[in-house]
C-alpha cells in the first residue's frame, strides 16, 4: 500500500521568541558558504512517542523552535544572492502532516518515495528558494512521531544541522533549564575564518550546480553490520594497505569504491578505451586547523579530499591506502591558506575535478560521528534517524546504525547503476 501523508498545516513560520537585534541583522556569507550547493540538508527523526496528545506535542516543538531560533537566528532569515543572510526574523517554515500508517511499518521497511513525504520541502528544486530552515512533524497513527529537519546548505553542513537539532531538542526538554546546557554557535566565527570573496568563481571553472544532474538517480540504503565491518577490516590488514589500524569508514569506503570501478569497467562497451577513477571523501575542517575549532562551531566547515587517478583495480587494502594518504593532504598548512586566500584556488580544483568527464568518481561523505542518537525531545532518543536523496550520482553518505556498530549506506547512482551494490551488503530501501 501507498503510505498517505495528509497535510495539516503548511506555510506557517515559526519566528525568534526575541527579535534579532540591529547589529546582526546582517550575516556575511564565508567563502566556504559561499561555494556550498543550493541545496537543503535533509534528515528524518523517528521517535516512540506514546501519546495520543498530538497537540500538547506540536506545542511544546513550536514553542522550543520559536525560543532556539533566538540563538540560531540566521535560520530564520532569507538569504540574498551569494553574499549575505537577511536576518529578518521572517521565521522557519512549519508544516504539520498525519500519517495514516504505523512507525514501525516505516522503520521496519522504509522506501525513499515515503520517506520523502515526511520532509518540508524538497532537497533540491529549481525554484531559487531564500529559505534557510524547513520542519514537517508528522503524526503516526499509533502515537510516533517523525520530525523532518532541512537546513539550507549555504549556512549549514551535516554536522551543523545536527547539532542545531540537538539545541532544539535540550530547549523543549529543559525548558527555562536549558540555556546553560547549549553551545552557543558563534556565527560570526566562520565568516572571518574563511572572509567571502568578491570574484567571480566561474573564472575558476566553478559553478554551484557542479555535479548536480538531471538524471534519474536511484537512492539505495545499505546496511553493514558489526561482522561485516570486521571483515573488511581483517582483509584489509591482512593485504598489508600500509595503514595502522584503518578505520569503519575508511575500509567501507575502499570496499564500495573497489566494487564500483569493477562494475563500472564491465560494463565499458569498448574494453580498449582507458578509463581513469578517482574517489573523493569530504572531511570535517574543525579538528584539522591551529588551533582545532569545537565541533560545536557552526557553518560549512567541510572539504573535499580527492585520491590520485586509477586506471587499474587495486585492491582494497591499496585503496585504503590512498584515502588515508589524501585526506591527510588536508591539515592545518593547506587550512591556513585557504584562510588567507591563498589557497581558493587549490579548493576549487579540487571541485572542478568532480565535475571532470575524462574520470569517474565516487564521491563520499561520512556522518558516523555525528551525534543524531542523542536527540532527546523529551520522548527518548530516536529508533532510527535517515536522510534521503540527493541529487548527484555516484554519492554515497556513510551513518552509523542506532547501535553504533553498524553503518548504513545511502548511495545515490544513476538508474542504469543500480544493481552495482545489491550483492554488498543488506539492501533495505530504494526509490
């Protein structure tokens, strides 16, 4: 059966219990924003709830959003052109939505067409949105509660959304309580960091919409638990990579990267033209500048860290190898420049070369370290929480089961692709 997502409320915005005062009314767009995609950041919170007091609920979040958006307040403004945040306390879009179904039916056998319909709006659209912040509760007949979170990617990275939710969630569990017990997200910080820029980045051959495609893309959640982890990590030390110790989510990576380049050459139509891979990681800045910035911080503190080109297919050990070696390319010498201004160039090159046709990527972004179990609206932590969709092919974000053990990966290829990963591991959900 079709899942039917009725609407009941929808347009409404939620403001700052406070103003915004004058002197922040303006937030300058850093150059690390500034390069972002136009796009939103999607994730789902699902949560035993176990009243039937729809009500009271919806409240207590309208209420908590409207006190926390004091602190994040540029989350309730517009952005303007590619330059700055109109903080105008305007508000967060809000929408409201029964679901006639079951949580458990939904987390138990999730599709990514239903799981669409608990978001506010959609991750990408070709309407030129200046919203910054959207929310959609949605009521489950049986009492649960899923609470569909996007956040403008001009402003926020994966791990900024999910600490602002988990600030939402202290205010409505702590109440008056809960100030002392919220990082503050300083969002001045970023912005002079990384100062934006006045030139023209397409001279750099950037556009905001690299890699963004048209196509037909398939998402698939695939699932690796503790055992299969283990594995890759026992072959991979066993093929002696060079690297101590690899991590989850390097030995995964290397594994889905291995499977798509041998996918990928046997399906070339014409076995005497040379293909060349390479496979990119974006990585969290925070832990990797002099001195290291709290994870706290809030903004787009991300790069991507691009391996060399392959024309073979090395093992996975090798591969392990590569990424390692490349991400730790990016340290506090190539931070500093990108600082300075020096280094915007390096940057964005390593962007263009996603957008390269002579080379096919895989592009990876890992989300195992966020802390999205520890929100708490007062109801528990989550049974699981996801994202959906993106529209980019050959995407892949890594996030770790609710036990911690597992990862579950949300790959995102072109229709014709699809089957590349069925064999890898657990293939759950698709759309």
């Amino acid at each position: 059966m079709v899942l039917k997502v009725e609407l009941l409320s929808k347009e409404m915005m939620i403001k700052p219990s406070s103003p915004t005062p004058p002197h922040l009314k303006t937030f300058k767009l850093s150059f690390l924003d500034q390069i972002s995609p136009p796009l939103f950041v999607p994730l789902i919170f699902f949560f035993h709830h176990g009243e039937d007091d729809h009500g009271r609920s919806s409240q207590l979040l309208k209420q908590s959003l409207s006190k926390v958006l004091t602190l994040f307040y540029p989350l309730a403004g517009r952005i303007k052109g590619n330059d700055f945040i109109d903080c105008s306390d305007d508000g967060a879009l809000w929408v409201e939505a029964r679901v006639h179904g079951f949580l458990k039916d939904v987390v138990e056998n999730p599709l990514m067409e239903e799981l669409e319909k608990f978001l506010p709006v959609e991750s990408y659209s070709d309407d030129d949105s200046e919203l910054m912040l959207g929310v959609q509760v949605n009521h489950f007949l049986d009492g649960g509660i899923a609470i569909g979170v996007c956040v403008s990617h001009k402003i926020a990275d994966g791990l900024s959304l999910v600490n602002f939710v988990n600030a939402w969630a202290v205010t409505a569990r702590e109440g008056d309580a809960a100030a002392g017990k919220i990082s503050p997200p300083n969002f001045g910080l970023v912005t002079s960091l990384f100062p934006p820029t006045n030139t023209d980045l397409s001279e750099f051959g950037f556009s905001h919409t690299l890699c963004m495609t048209r196509e037909k893309i398939v998402t698939r959640r695939v699932l690796f638990d503790k055992e299969k982890l283990a594995a890759l990590k026992k072959s991979a030390a066993a093929e002696s990579s060079g690297v101590e110790n690899p991590t989850r989510v390097e030995v995964l990576s290397a594994f889905l990267w291995k499977q798509y380049i041998e996918a990928s050459r046997k399906r070339s139509q014409d076995a005497s033209m040379k293909k060349t891979f390479r496979a990119t990681h974006n990585v969290n800045l925070r832990a990797r500048m002099n001195p290291p910035l709290p994870e706290a911080t809030f903004g787009n503190l991300w790069s991507p860290v691009e391996t060399p080109p392959s024309e073979t297919c090395p093992d996975d050990a090798h591969l392990v190898f590569q990424l390692r070696t490349s991400m730790r390319e990016i340290n506090a010498e190539y931070v500093e420049a990108l600082q300075n201004g020096k280094g915007h160039s390096e940057h964005l090159r390593k962007w263009r070369l996603t957008g390269e046709v002579e080379a096919e990527f895989l592009d990876f972004s890992s989300w195992c370290r966020f802390p999205i179990y520890e929100v708490n609206f007062s109801w528990g932590r989550p049974v699981w929480v996801c994202t959906t969709s993106f529209p980019y092919k050959n995407f892949i974000v890594l996030m770790s089961t609710k036990c911690g053990d597992g990862i579950e990966a949300w790959i995102n290829m072109r229709e014709e692709d699809d089957d590349i990963y069925m064999g890898a591991g657990l293939c759950t959900s698709s759309n």
